[in-house]
C-alpha cells in the first residue's frame, strides 16, 4: 500500500476552490464563495455537533425522554 505524503495532503485539503451561482437566464452571478476541503470539513463537522447536542439536550431536558422507550 503507497504510503500518503502528510504535506501533499494538507496541501491538497488547502487548496482553494470557487463555487458560483448563476442565474440561468441571465448568466450573472448571483453570489460567489472561495472555499477549501478544510473549511467544509470543518463546517460540516460543527454542524453535526451541534445538531446531536441539541438532539440530546432536547430529550434529556425536555418531557420528551418519557415517551421514548428504554
């Protein structure tokens, strides 16, 4: 098995990117991000903590705990 390089791979999850919307009629840009590998990563990772700590807060706080079983 090839053996990654640790630099080309944070070079590579650095790398920049542009993502476009456009108006199909018109073919104006509507709006523009420049994003990484990494930051999507890391926005992605953050929404999913926070949506199963509110999941749990929500049944640990809440009345909703008696209603489901175990």
């Amino acid at each position: 098995m090839a053996k990654l390089d640790t630099n080309s791979t944070l070079k590579r999850l650095r790398n920049r990117y542009r993502l476009v919307v456009m108006n199909e009629d018109t073919y104006e840009e509507v709006v523009k991000f420049r994003l990484s590998r990494l930051s999507v990563y890391i926005v992605m990772s953050s929404i999913f903590v926070v949506l199963t700590v509110l999941t749990v807060a929500l049944i640990v706080f809440t009345p909703i705990k008696y209603y489901l079983p175990g």
